[in-house]
C-alpha cells in the first residue's frame, strides 16, 4: 500500500483500508474524544468538561492533560438519562401548561424548583413563549377597551 502523503493512490479497486477511523463498538477498552462524547450527548464540549469537573462523567486524562472519556462510562450515563427522560418529559408538558394559562416563567420555575433560565429555556424549546409587551397586558388583566 502506498502512502497517499506522497501523492499517490490508497488501496487498489476499494479494497478496506486497515486504518482509519474505528466504530466505538470495535474495542471495549476505547477512549473517546470529548468531541465523540459530546455529540453522543447533543451538548458542546464545554457543558462536557463542566460535567467531567462535576464528577457526573469520569474521565482518563492523557499525558497531555487532555481528557477521554471510557466507552462504557458514557454508555451507563446515556442510559441513566434515557431512563430519566420520561419524568423529564412530564414535567415541561405539566410546565407548558401552566405558562399558557398565564403564569409568568419565574412563577412556573418555583413550581419546579427550577431556575429562572433553565425554565426559560424549556419553554423556548415548546415554543410557547410569551413576548413581553403580552406578559404585561397578561399581569394588567383584561382590557376595558375604549367607550364611545
């Protein structure tokens, strides 16, 4: 095999390459990238690494201070929270609901024990937020309307 480096072709007629990138399930004892972990996830490195300093996923740290993260560990944690989805669920549904029969949002997170941003951002993601000028007429109550 020739290498492609120097200009020249990869294996004749697609024939498999013996390297290359890997699927995670070839080898147990794999080390993924925070990269890898994070699109598992759907969430961006950052929020990875805040999580791994938290201690809700443990890491390998590489020579170089870098992190990796074990197959199996990111596995039980995707299932944790598949698990726990269903809870999740019931509650932005019960959440959005309340919020359309006129709480405010920090109204609605002190129901849940929640943060003012995080429930805004829930609702944001339902798509049933108010815009402010409406959340004020909604807090002034009715409109009298003029009398002619």
């Amino acid at each position: 095999m020739r290498s492609q480096k120097n200009g020249e072709s990869g294996p004749p007629n697609g024939a498999a390459r013996p390297y290359g990138p890997r699927s995670p399930d070839d080898r147990p004892d794999l080390l993924l990238t925070p990269k890898e972990v994070a699109a598992m996830f759907g969430i961006s490195v950052p929020t990875l690494a805040t999580w791994a300093r938290d201690g809700a996923l443990p890491y390998v740290p590489t020579p170089g201070g870098h992190r990796r993260y074990r197959r199996a560990d990111v596995r039980a944690l995707l299932e944790k929270k598949n698990t726990a989805e269903p809870a999740r669920t019931e509650m932005e549904e019960d959440a959005v609901r309340l919020y359309e029969q006129g709480w405010s949002i920090r109204q609605v997170a002190e129901r849940f024990e929640c943060g003012y941003g995080a429930m805004r951002r829930i609702l944001a993601r339902h798509g049933v937020l108010r815009s402010r000028k409406q959340a004020a007429d909604d807090r002034e109550g009715p409109s009298l309307g003029t009398f002619s």
